[in-house]
C-alpha cells in the first residue's frame, strides 16, 4: 500500500485581528519538491506563484476557526482546530498527518505527528504554510478594503505600529481578537 502523507501548518495565530488559518496538503509526485520552502522564508511574490503550482499539484484544503472560537477556545485550541478541520476536508484519507510545531489536534482514526520547525525541514508541511499564508493573506486584503484606516492591507493584522495607533484612533472592529492584548485594554 502507498504511503499517503499531509504535512499541516497554521498561520495568524499572532495577528490582532481575523480568523487563524490551517492547510492540510497532500503532494503528487510530480511536484519539485526543491521549491518548496517556510513561507515566512519566501516574498509575496514567491508564495504566490507557489500558491498556484502547489495548489495544481496536491490534494489540498483550508480549515479556519472564527474570532469568535479564538475568544472562546484561545488561540491555540483555535489553531488545533482549524488543523482538524483542514485534515478532515481534505479529498484523500491519509495514511500519516505530519503537523508544524510541538501539539497535534484530537482526531480520532489518523496518524497524527507533531515536527516542530516542520516548515523548514517537510515539503508538505512547507506547502501547507504556503497555502495558509496566501488564503489568509487574500481574506485579510479583502477585509481592508472595507476597514482601511489599520493597514492590513499590509500588515495582515499583526500588531505594527500603523495598525496600534489606528486602534487607538478608529477604536476596535467585530474582526479585532477581544481577548488578545492590546486589544482587551481599548
């Protein structure tokens, strides 16, 4: 039996603002493996082009979880979840989920293992930080043209100094984490 293997990341669990992202990838074959790197260690540019070729070479989905479920749960019951629902969602059952960083989500009837520093060292864990980075980004782009006084259009939500004293200036949005510092303090 052929050994089918996801590699899973997150992304935004630092932002200030909007739902923390997961991918779950499964690569065919045919990908070059030797382009795939961290996302964090790529430009805007790169990810994007990677973007398109992982995504027409894998098997690949996107698991979320809300603001409102960061709030309930914290951000890192909230990220676990959105690996889950990643995992799940995707086309193909695998045989092994290898997971970026030191905890792996509750599921039940997978081979779940954690790898910290995955995204560097697994090309399916270096793709899924692709594809969680890109979706997210492209959500967060969308959401600045409706709130453009913060920045995300740039910094993604991330607490930099425009979007600090933006908060201070415009106050907090429904897409703002209550519960996370600064935040809670406004």
């Amino acid at each position: 039996m052929k050994r089918i293997i996801a590699g899973v990341d997150e992304v935004g669990r630092g932002s200030l603002v909007g739902p923390v992202y997961a991918a779950a990838v499964i690569l065919k074959n045919k990908i070059n493996t030797k382009l795939l790197k961290d996302s964090k260690l790529l430009s805007k540019k790169d990810r994007e082009k990677l973007y398109i070729y992982i995504k027409k070479n894998s098997y690949w989905s996107i698991g979320k979880a809300s603001v409102k479920e960061i709030e309930k749960l914290n951000i890192l019951n909230a990220s676990l979840l959105a690996m889950k629902r990643a995992i799940k969602k995707l086309n193909k059952k695998p045989n092994l989920v290898l997971i970026d960083g030191n905890k792996t989500p509750d599921l039940k009837n997978y081979k779940l293992k954690y790898i910290i520093k995955g995204d560097q060292k697994i090309a399916s864990i270096s793709a899924a930080s692709i594809i969680a980075k890109v979706s997210r980004d492209k959500f967060i782009i969308k959401l600045a043209k409706k709130f453009n006084n913060y920045g995300w259009e740039t910094n993604y939500g991330y607490g930099t100094k425009k979007h600090l004293s933006a908060l201070k200036k415009f106050g907090i949005t429904y897409h703002h984490r209550k519960t996370f510092a600064p935040i809670h303090k406004i």
